[in-house]
C-alpha cells in the first residue's frame, strides 16, 4: 500500500532543534544520490557539522527552493552582501578539504531526508531537511547559514545537480544505443556468399 504523507508541520525533536551553524557545503553526488556536507570552518578545529543525504528528486526540490527563497529576499532585503571569491589559483583534492574538516564517526553516515524546508530573516537562512514518515513528519537536520554564503551555496547546488544530470543523459544515451539491434544492411551492400 502506498501513502503519501503531506506535512503541513514537521515535528522537530529536541536534539535537532538547536541546529548548527555552517559556513559552507561541500556537495558530493553520487549516481544514486547527494551528500550535502555543510562546514564549519569558522574556528579550529574545522569540522563537518552536518551530513545530509538527498534523492536526486529532493536535491532539485532544494535547488529551487533556496533560488526562490533567495529571490524573495532580495526582493525584500537586496542582494546579499558579496563574499570574497576563494583563490582559483589551486583548487585543493577531496582528500586535502576532509583532511582539514574532521568529520564526526556518528556522523559518517549522514541523515536522510526526503523533504527540505528553507526559509530566512535579514540575515541569516535556516534549512530544515524532514524526512516524510507514517505518522509523524520530522525535521532530521537543521542548518542555519549566514545571507552572505547562500549565493555561493546555491551555485555549489546547482553545479552539483547539473553534473548529476549531464550523466544521466549521457548514461540514457549509451543504454539506448546498447538496446538498439544491429542494423542490416540493405541487399547488394555487405559480405556476399557464393555457393
């Protein structure tokens, strides 16, 4: 039996109420799904402070949410004020960035949500990630971000998602051409047998 569970509240347990405070996130996509690292990279030591994990059909419900919840606050607010762009002189390796952000072994394996909730007041966003469940929504994971890092965290997104889709065209493409039957040439054209 399917149930589609519609929340129009989440309930949000004590422990995951207070949030946590990221100054960025990592996005690392998979062919299955997207793990969202949200840093910490304020004081030492460095650190994951949330590990959230999303469907790709979730991840393109959060890029969107947070691009028009950028709008209206923009609309409301202005733009964010600017950040510095980071040095592109040399990008560091996966292995460099967890090298210096520790990560938590109860956090290994991240949360799971299958919702997400984004909203805003002058300064700062608030991501709430909820996971659907019979009987009760819940919020898995909230994350706050200061209006500054939401341009830069969306881009991080939607970079994130349309890589994800490149690959799945391109994985579509090469699956039809595998199922496609050779072609015959027509008569006359082709190796010919004599008898």
């Amino acid at each position: 039996m399917e149930y589609r569970h519609q929340p129009v509240s989440a309930r949000v347990p004590e422990r995951v109420a207070r949030g946590v405070l990221s100054t960025g996130v990592l996005v690392l996509d998979g062919p299955n799904e997207f793990v969202l690292d949200f840093m910490q990279g304020l004081a030492r030591p460095f650190q994951v402070a949330a590990r959230v994990v999303l469907s790709p059909t979730v991840m393109e419900q959060f890029c969107i949410a947070v691009r028009e919840n950028l709008a209206r606050y923009e609309a409301r607010f202005g733009p964010p004020p600017q950040l510095p762009k980071p040095p592109s002189d040399r990008r560091p390796t996966l292995q460099e960035i967890y090298d210096e952000f520790k990560i938590a072994d109860d956090q290994l394996s991240g949360v799971y949500a299958n919702a997400v909730m984004v909203g805003h007041s002058p300064s700062e966003f608030f991501f709430d990630f909820i996971t659907n469940f019979f009987p009760t929504s819940a919020v898995s994971c909230r994350v706050f971000v200061s209006a500054p890092q939401v341009p830069r965290i969306l881009e991080a997104l939607t970079m994130a998602f349309g890589r994800y889709q490149q690959r799945m065209a391109a994985l579509r493409q090469q699956q039809q051409q595998q199922q496609r039957p050779p072609e015959t040439p027509p008569p006359g054209h082709g190796p010919q047998q004599t008898t």
